[in-house]
C-alpha cells in the first residue's frame, strides 16, 4: 500500500510498504480522511518523532475493509471513526478507567504506524462506527470533539450557567457547542479574529469578544451581570488567555485549561490572588477518554453528529491534500499563517 512515510526530520515521503494484515480482536480500516494535527508538525518538521521510519496520523475516518478473529462490534464495510490511544489496561490508572494517563500506552499515528496511508489497523474497540448520515469529513473530527467533550467532563458541568470558551479554533468551537448542547445559559467566544467569532455566533454561540478591542474586559462582565463566568475554557494554550481565564472567573467558578502552552507562564501576585479570593477551582484536561473505553465523549460525538445538534462547519476544513502530496501538506506549516484550519489528507484522492 501506499503511506506517507517520515524518514527523517524535514524529510516525510510517498512510499509504497507493507499493508498491514488484522490479527485477533483487530479491525482494517480502508482510510479515507486523516486531520493533520498540531503535534504532527514537528514530528516531520521538527525533532518530536519517536522513531523512523514512521507513519503518523490520528485524526481519520474509513471503512472496514477486514477484521480479525472475535471482532463483533463492527463488520465489513462499516464507516467507523479511529481512536488513537492504546493504553495498556493494566497498570493502576487504567484499573481506574484513567486512560489518558497511562504511562505504557501506545498511540496510533506517532508510537505504532498510524492513518496516513490507504489503509491503517487498530483494535476493534478502537473503531467508532457512525450513521452513513455523518460525512467522512466529520468522522476525522471525532478525535477533536472528543477531546472538547471531555474537558466539559472535567468540571462539575451544570446547564442554565454561564460560559466563557478562551479561543475560537476548531476545539473552542466544539466546547462551545457541547455546552449549549448541555444547557448553557450564555456561551461567550473570545478571540482575535472577527471571522472566527461570526462562526462561533454561527454555531450557536450566544456573543463574540474580541480580545482586541479596547474595554473588551468590561463587555464581558457586563453580559454576567458584573459576575463573571460560572464556567471558564481556555483552548487556545496560548499565555494571555490563560491569565484572561482568571480574570474572567466568577466566584466559585470552575475553570479548564484544555489547551497545550508552548511558552513559559508567570503570574503577578495580583494575577494569581484571583484564586483565593474568588475561591475558584482549576483543573486541566488530557486527551478524551473515559470508562469503558473509549469512553462516552466517543458515544457523543456520534450520536449528536447524526442528529445535527453537534453542527460540522466547512469552514473548519482549510483544503483537502491527497496522500501523494502528503509532503506539501507539511511545507504549509513552515509558512506562519498559511493553513487557516484542519488540513485533511486524503488516502483515496
């Protein structure tokens, strides 16, 4: 078969290698669609690969074209969607149902050779099957929302509060939506661009704030009554926002850092004693899992993809590349700026 294979850093090719062949209680998935993520940049352009030569890709949806000895869940020809952690079931955080934070997992598309190739094998509880009504575009967007959905899940998430989503990507946009799909009186988008906070308005977000603007603290709190919010997301791993989270804090409010800093943090004494005097609660949130594995935050995003209440932008989409030009693909992100929004690899184009 044919993959995009990581020989080097800088240095990923179209290659032809050996298709995988499904053993016990494991599921060939034909791949269609594979989301570049951020963490696979720099393991083509940077030092971040585990190993070469190398097969990443995480984000993916496809058919079954074969599965092996006692698989029951799904069947040939089934449209499923992956699931990338393969943790170990045995140490004591997976006895926990802890599974994000096992410490001898495995991972599809970075420890073990992953989707972006024509075709990729998993366990079978690792294939997510989904309504023929879900696009393949929307199945490589599981492991995303998922990853949104958990990070509700790790706060005591009640409806009729408010909620503050601190950056407007694509896991911002799924936060915000799976609050108002669970009750949400007010869902707030914050960013830096107008188009990200018209989409957030698109989806159902109740306002948009540009951090931009001048006396854009002051508007916030007036759309809580001078309260602040019930319930806090920072997305964007970014240092401003994730001081702005404190700021924007009501008392006794729940915050989750979802995002991945890249820069070192510091806060000033005034800063951090919003902590103790609002008596908030801080928490962050890693990957998307929960027991039984994978989790219902995979249930979810099926369901309310079929039903529509989980809205799928195009706009999330910035092009579709066909696993020939997988390398070009990668060229982009040397450009700052240059991908506007998921880049989906296609394995059949």
């Amino acid at each position: 078969m044919k993959a995009g294979v990581v020989h080097a850093r800088d240095d990923i090719r179209y290659d032809e290698i050996e298709k995988p062949i499904p053993r016990k209680g494991q599921v060939l998935i034909k791949v269609k669609y594979t989301g570049i993520c951020g963490s696979d940049v720099p393991r083509v352009n940077g030092d971040a690969c585990h190993f070469f030569p190398n097969v990443l890709g995480h984000e993916f949806s496809g058919t079954v074209a074969q599965i092996g000895e006692g698989v029951t869940s799904v069947k040939v020809g089934d449209r499923v969607a992956g699931v990338p952690l393969v943790p170990c079931m045995k140490c004591e955080n997976c006895q926990k149902g802890d599974y994000s934070l096992c410490k001898q997992y495995s991972f599809i598309g970075s420890r073990q050779f992953g989707s972006f190739a024509e075709y990729v094998v998993v366990p079978e509880k690792n294939a997510i099957p989904f309504d023929n009504d879900v696009s393949f575009e929307q199945g490589a967007f599981f492991e995303p929302a998922t990853v949104a959905l958990h990070g509700i899940m790790r706060v005591p998430y009640e409806g009729g509060k408010t909620v503050a989503i601190l950056g407007g990507g694509t896991i911002g946009m799924f936060v915000m939506q799976w609050a108002r799909i669970f009750g949400a009186r007010e869902t707030v988008i914050f960013d830096i661009a107008s188009e990200r906070l018209e989409l957030g308005k698109r989806l159902g977000a109740t306002a948009g704030i540009n951090t931009l603007d001048e006396g854009f603290m002051e508007r916030a709190m007036e759309l809580t009554g001078g309260r602040g919010f019930d319930y806090v997301f920072e997305t964007a791993g970014n240092t401003i926002t994730m001081k702005m989270a404190f700021e924007l804090a009501a008392n006794k409010a729940h915050l989750c850092f979802i995002g991945t800093p890249t820069k070192e943090l510091s806060f000033s004494v005034k800063e951090w004693e919003n902590m103790n005097r609002k008596e908030f609660t801080l928490t962050g949130s890693w990957m998307s899992y929960s027991a039984p594995f994978p989790g219902i935050e995979w249930k979810l995003v099926s369901h309310y993809f079929k039903t529509g209440d989980l809205k799928f932008d195009e706009s999330f989409i910035f092009t579709k590349i066909p696993l020939s030009r997988i390398a070009d693909a990668f060229q982009m992100y040397k450009v700052p700026g240059a991908a506007r929004g998921k880049i989906l690899i296609d394995s059949e184009g």
